[in-house]
C-alpha cells in the first residue's frame, strides 16, 4: 500500500513574502476555502481549478492560433516601446497604493494631511464606536484589502484590453488571465479575505497587556508588512503578463 502523502501544509515552501510575513506572526491557521491560508498561498491551483481553467481557456481557444492581425474593431498600439509603457503602469499603480499606505500609517501618527484610509486608534476606549481596538484594525485592513483588489483588477483589465490589440499571441495571452483570474484568483480572494479575522486574536493579544507602547509598536510593524506583503501577492500576476510583453517585444 503507497503511503499518503504529507498535509499540504507540510509540502508548500515558504517562497512568498505574505507566507513569510504570516509565519512570523504567531497566530492560529484556521482552514480556508478547502486547505489552509498557507497551503493555498504555496500551491494555489488544485484539481478542481486547473480542469475548469482548462476548460474555460479551451473555450476561448479562437483568440489564439487562428486569428490574424488584430481583434475585430480594435487597433493595435505601436509596439515599440510598449514593454516598458507596461511596466511603468505596474509602477505607477504600486507606488500610489504605497503612497497611500504611506498616509494611513502616517495619520496615526499625527499627520494631518487627508488619507483614503486612516489606521484607527486602537488605544481608544470601546465605548466611544462599540468595538474594540482590534475590531477596529480588523475593519481597517479589510478596507485596504477591498481598495486593492479594486485597483489591481483595473490594472489586469487594461492590460488585457492593450495585449488583444497586439497580437494573436498576446490576444491568447490576455484570455489565459482572463481565465486564471475567473477560476483561481477569485477563490483566492475568500482565503485572503480570512486574513484579518485570522489576526484577530494575535492583535487582541498584543493590545490586552501591560506592555502597551512596546506592543503597539510591534503591532503597527506587523501590520504594515502584512499589508505590503498582500500587495506584493496581489501584484504578481500582473508582472507576469508584463514580463510576457516586453518577451514578446524583444523578440520582435
């Protein structure tokens, strides 16, 4: 009889920065969507996905190998340069999330300058809203969860409007993360929407001690590289079809 093999969890490496930035956080992993946060950070796509990924990129198989010239209706950019006019978009939409991370943690501190999502006090009595201070930070990073999701779909959806303008390739390219977006990030989405009730307990731990300016200190650096590693996830798919542009560039 073959053995079984290990837990997931026991097989995915530690190879992002949220995986990392988790783990370093001690907290207790509650089951996900069918596997564990970590399992499904390491190892996203299980059987199920990758047959409905599949099938959903099989049925838009005429966009690929077939088609000539450009999308009906559609006019292809200059390519010349079209690489790197990507690639500063990636920048150019990370750096004003960063900014505005920036501004959210900054206000905390004093700053009187408008942020798009202020980081709440949590040293403040729950009688003044009804919740406390890691209900609060719960409701914040969720907010910043929502705000670049949003972001980094409008980012996906125009580059794969420009890449079916380009060519047949890319034209099949843009229906591939159409696919992977639908069918496996998507599910993704519940299993990074855990995050901030997983942390519940670890920030009601750190806010419930004698040792508060200490622990404050750790909980906003905490929270900080929790946010920034989530973004840096969120991002990756969005550098892959970057990188196949400016390929598909060089190449020609």
């Amino acid at each position: 009889m073959s053995r079984s093999p290990p837990p997931t969890s026991e097989r995915s490496a530690m190879n992002s920065r949220l995986q990392r930035a988790l783990a370093s956080a001690p907290m207790a992993l509650a089951a996900v969507g069918g596997g564990e946060l970590l399992a499904w950070l390491g190892q996203p796509l299980d059987l199920q996905s990758a047959s409905d990924f599949a099938d959903a990129f099989a049925a838009r198989a005429d966009l690929c190998p077939d088609m000539q010239g450009t999308p009906s209706g559609s006019r292809a950019p200059d390519s010349s340069g079209t690489g790197g006019a990507y690639e500063e978009l990636l920048l150019a939409t990370r750096g004003r999330v960063l900014a505005e991370l920036a501004r959210s943690f900054a206000a905390f501190e004093g700053s009187v300058e408008e942020v798009l999502i202020p980081l709440p006090r949590f040293d403040l009595p729950s009688g003044l809203d009804g919740l406390t201070g890691a209900e609060r930070l719960r409701r914040f990073y969720s907010a910043w969860q929502r705000e670049m999701e949003l972001r980094v779909q409008a980012l996906r959806r125009s580059l794969r409007d420009s890449l079916r303008g380009m060519s047949a390739e890319l034209a099949g390219l843009a229906a591939l993360d159409e696919a992977f977006e639908r069918h496996v990030l998507r599910a993704g989405e519940g299993a990074l929407a855990s995050l901030p009730l997983l942390m519940l307990p670890r920030w009601e731990a750190l806010l419930g001690t004698d040792a508060f300016a200490e622990n404050s200190a750790l909980l906003v650096a905490e929270l900080k590289e929790l946010l920034l590693a989530e973004l840096e996830q969120r991002l990756q798919p969005v550098l892959g079809l970057v990188e196949a542009c400016v390929a598909h560039r060089e190449r020609d």
